[in-house]
C-alpha cells in the first residue's frame, strides 16, 4: 500500500510528490497567461509607449486614456456608453439565467424520462450542433422576421438560448446518476419534476455551471444579434460597439499604433465579466460533486 | 403544482420551442437553400445538384487548398487539443483545490478571449515590422536580418493559426473533463490497488478514462465541432478574407467568401452541408474509437 498513498485525485494539501505536475503546469501556464498579461498592459499604456521602439511588454507609466477615449468614442456616435453596458448586462443576465434552466430541464428529460422519439430528438440535437452557425445567420435573420421580433430585447436573447452543446454536456452528466435514487424517490411520491429540482439538480451543478459559463461567453460576446436583428442604436450590446470601434480604429488607417492602446482597452473591458464569472461559477464546476451524496 | 409535474412536455416544452423555432427552421431553411441558387436578394431558383456538383468538381480553390487547409488544421488541433486538455485536466486533479483554482482560471482564460482580444494580441505580437514583439525580439538576438512578414506570407500564416488555436483549445471540453475526473468515486482507485493495479498507467487507462466516458466524449465532439467551425482566426490575423493567397483558408472562410462577399447564398449553404456532413462522419468514427456503441 506504499505505492498507494503517493496517488491522489483532489488531495487535501501540498505534497512532495506533486512537484513534477508543477514543472509540467508553470510553463504552461505561462503561455497561456502571457498574452492575457499583453492584453491587460496594453490597455494601460500611454500613446509614447505604444509608440515606443523597442515595443516593451509591460507598462511603465499606466494611464486610463484608452479607457476615456473609448467612452467618449461612444459619445460621439450618440448613444452613451453606460446605455451599451445596460443592455449587455440585461441580455446576458436573462439569457444565461434561461439557459441555464431550460438546458438542464430537457437534458432531464432526454436522460431519464421515457417517450416516444427520444432517440431522433438527442440525434437532432447533435446534428444541430455540428451545423456550422454562420450558415444559419439568413435564414434564422428570416425567421426572426416572419415572426416580427426585429428590434426587440428579446431577440438579442431569445435565439441564444437553447444550447444544443449544453443539453448535450449535461445530459452526459445525468446518464451518469444512479437511478436507483430516482427509483427511491418515486415510491416516496415524489413527481419527476421534484425528483429534478431537489435530487438530480443539486447533483449535477457542475454541469450547469459549465453550461452558464459557455452561455455568458456566448450572449456577453454576440455581435451577431446587434448587427442584424436590431436597428435601433439605443438597443445594442457592448461587444457590438466594441466591434465597429474595432472596424473602424485599428490596423489600416490613419493611426494604427494609438488604436491599438484602445482595442486592447476593449478586450480587457469584455475579457474580465467573462472571468468575474468564471471565478464565480468554477468553484461549482470543480467542487460540488465531491459532496454531492453519490459518493 | 410542482408535485404534479411528471409529463415529458414539462421538461422539454421551453427548449423545443426556442430550438425548434431558432435552430432546426433555420438549419432546415440553409439545407434547403444549397439545392438553389440564391443571391441573397431575388427569391431562390431550384437547381437540383448543381451547387453540389460544382463544388466538387469545378471548385479548384476549395479542392487545392481550403479542403487540404481544414484537414490540415482540424487533424492537428483537434487531436493535440484534446489530449493537452484530458492531461492537464488530469494534472490539476492532483494538485490542492487553491493552486488548482488559480492555475485552471489561467489556463481557461485564453478560450474567454474571443473576437477583437485575437486580433489585438497576435497581431501585435506577430506584426511584420520592427514593432511587431517576435519580430523586434529575434532582431535583436540577431537570428534574422530582417523582419519576417509572419501573418501575410503563406509559409507562417497556418502555423501560427494552429499555435494560437491550441493556446485557445482548453475550453469547455476540458471543463467537463476536469469536472469528470474530481467525481470519479475514489474507491475505485483503492480498490484497483488492492487488486494488484501497479501504476499510473495502468489507474489513467483502467481507472480513469472509463470512469468518465462521458466528459471524453463531450470532450471529443467539442474538440471536433469546435476545430472544424474554426474561421475567424486566419481572417483576423491577416486582416483578410480571402487569407493571402489562401494559405489559411477554412471552410467557414469559404462559406464567408461566397456567403457574404460573393452573396451566393445557395453555394455558400452547399459548402455548409458538406462541412456538416464531415463533422458528422468524424465524429462518429471518434464516438467508435472512444468505445461508444450507441
């Protein structure tokens, strides 16, 4: 049993025996973490260090001129920049939240109920998911405008939210509870959908986590939503605004260095709700089923 | 009510709706529309084959380098993608809770970095003057003369598009798969032991991997899909659409050619039908080397 205490899945504490991981996980996570730390740098750099030949990686004197000349790039256009944020922050929170919700509902459904054409809806489901998303932007653009939502919130919202990827991930995840608990819980009485909401929801939070983190990322960073359902200025998202400041700034023309400063000031701006809510939502992902009761 | 809430309709009414309505009409509507021809303007004329006929016979740009390019990139990110995230998943599985937050935030972050992010840092890393960093950096170690135009010249621009996708590829995939490790009961490792298990290898392939078939094989088919649909990197390290002299010409860029450039719709959805059918097949030859029978 010696050879056994050196192996542990989500040990307690440090131990001598994971050093060697730590050779492996530092390096990379230097190449990942490295142009997240270009990004964050960037965005604070002032015109001259932008300019600045040799380029150098990290800041010297941080300034927030990036951030103010994107915000009064806003101005200029007319509709003010916190209307942009307002938006985003309506749309994702509803999109997610439903997502979320609806997801897990129907991977419920798919994984323990019995019905008829269960097989051909998962099959459906798949299939939709492999269909490639720019190839479906006219046609769903004419179905949203048989059913006249054009320039509403709701369509900014309501075409983000069944995840095909989601049911799928977290239909994998039901397959893998036991039913035995649902048997128990059905001679005490209990109805599916309470069997759903106090057994099986609790037991496969990581699950939904990780489908809350993939719906944020995808309503928070939509631009198609903004650019073709909606006309009005006032109900676009911030990652459109971002992405015409990004059309119309950078590289080409007339100043590409300074654009640059303000682009990275943008990314930074979308890049930290989508890690706020990662950080927030990861400590499910990682830790619940550990004390989930299956065990 | 809550109590009596046992129909099928229950769970499903919502999704179905919002799926059936923004997702299967509209993937229906594109199938469709690869049988005609549609210029986005006039209403569609039925064509038959035609769209398909061209693409595989007439189509010298998609047979000579966006189907050789697709390949090229899916067979070598998906693949590498996928294993660097079942092991680095399995890594932080063994590492403390804290160290193991702190490293999976960092080694997500990238694949959070969607749209302009991409363009901002690796165009600005990768740039062809002396102000691009790579470039500036080997200038001054003396291993080139003069700056190298990484992200217009044909011989870079596919490299670097695969370095910078596999920087991105620990995504949801490797989520699910690190979520699927940390639940693996932990008896069963003990109990392997006492049995006469004798190492690592023997835990990851007996142990392990069985264990959490499901998350592998979302993981597989994220890491298919996910590769396949790539599009918007080659375009947005170049700057264009098409990508100097097609060198990182995807599939979703040649639907974008014609789609939204050339408005041939009716092509353009063909093109997306053929990708359709590739993701399909691949998938399901992944599902059966994974040992799903289903």
């Amino acid at each position: 049993m010696a050879k056994f205490s050196g192996m542990k899945i989500n040990p307690k504490k440090f131990h001598r025996s994971q050093i060697k991981f730590y050779f492996i996980l530092i390096p990379m996570a230097i190449f990942m973490g490295l142009p997240i730390m270009f990004i964050v740098s960037h965005a604070f750099k002032p015109l001259n260090e932008l300019f600045a030949f040799p380029p150098r990686f990290f800041v010297r004197v941080p300034t927030l001129q990036n951030f103010r000349d994107l915000i009064s790039l806003a101005a200029d256009s007319g509709v003010p920049f916190s209307r942009y944020v307002f938006n985003s922050l309506i749309v994702t929170t509803t999109g997610v939240f439903l997502s979320m919700l609806f997801t897990s509902l129907a991977a419920y459904g798919l994984s323990k109920l019995h019905f008829r054409g269960k097989k051909l809806l998962f099959e459906i489901n798949t299939l939709a998911l492999m269909f490639v998303p720019i190839a479906v932007t006219i046609p769903r653009y004419i179905t949203i405008a048989r059913l006249g939502l054009i320039d509403s919130y709701l369509v900014l919202i309501l075409p983000l939210i069944a995840l095909p990827v989601g049911l799928f991930l977290v239909k994998q995840f039901i397959d893998q509870t036991p039913n035995e608990l649902i048997e128990s819980a059905k001679i005490d009485g209990a109805s599916e959908m309470q069997i759903f909401l106090k057994i099986i929801f609790p037991i496969i939070l990581p699950a939904v986590a990780t489908v809350g983190i993939l719906s944020f990322q995808l309503i928070w960073n939509d631009v198609i939503g903004s650019t073709l359902y909606v006309n009005d200025e006032s109900m676009k998202t911030l990652a459109f605004y971002f992405a015409t400041v990004a059309q119309t700034m950078p590289g080409q023309a007339a100043n590409p260095v300074a654009g640059q400063g303000i682009l990275a000031a943008a990314s930074l701006i979308m890049f930290v709700p989508n890690i706020i809510m990662f950080i927030f939502l990861q400590n499910k992902v990682m830790n619940t089923m550990a004390h989930s009761g299956i065990k | 009510m809550i109590r009596r809430m046992n129909h099928p309709a229950w769970f499903f009414g919502p999704y179905l709706i919002l799926f059936l309505t923004f997702i299967v009409v509209p993937v229906i509507m594109a199938i469709t529309l690869s049988f005609t021809y549609f210029n986005t303007i006039e209403t569609p004329e039925f064509i038959g084959l035609r769209n398909y006929v061209e693409l595989l016979t007439r189509d010298e740009i998609f047979m000579q380098y966006v189907l050789p390019n697709t390949i090229k990139f899916a067979f070598i990110v998906g693949p590498v993608g996928y294993l660097m995230s079942f092991l680095l998943a399995w890594i932080l599985a063994q590492i403390p809770h804290r160290v193991r937050t702190l490293f999976a935030i960092i080694l997500y972050s990238p694949s959070m970095t969607a749209g302009i992010a991409m363009a901002v840092v690796w165009r600005v890393l990768f740039s062809g003057d002396q102000s691009g960093y790579l470039n500036s950096l080997m200038l001054n170690w003396g291993l080139i003369q003069e700056p190298v135009q990484f992200l217009t010249s044909p011989n870079y621009l596919m490299n670097i598009m695969i370095v910078v996708s596999l920087w991105a590829s620990m995504g949801v995939g490797f989520l699910a798969m690190l979520a699927g490790i940390l639940n693996i009961d932990q008896s069963l490792y003990e109990a392997a032991y006492i049995d006469g298990m004798k190492n690592r290898w023997q835990e990851i392939f007996y142990i392990t991997i069985p264990s959490m078939k499901p998350q592998m094989l979302f993981g597989a088919v994220m890491a298919v899909v996910g590769t396949f649909q790539v599009g918007l990197i080659g375009v947005q390290l170049s700057g264009a659409n098409p990508t100097p002299q097609y060198a990182g010409q995807l599939m979703v860029n040649h639907i974008e050619d014609y789609g939204f450039i050339r408005f041939l719709m009716g092509y353009a959805s063909a093109v997306s039908v053929v990708l359709l059918l590739m993701i399909y097949g691949i998938s399901k030859v992944t599902f059966n080397l994974l040992g799903e029978r289903d």
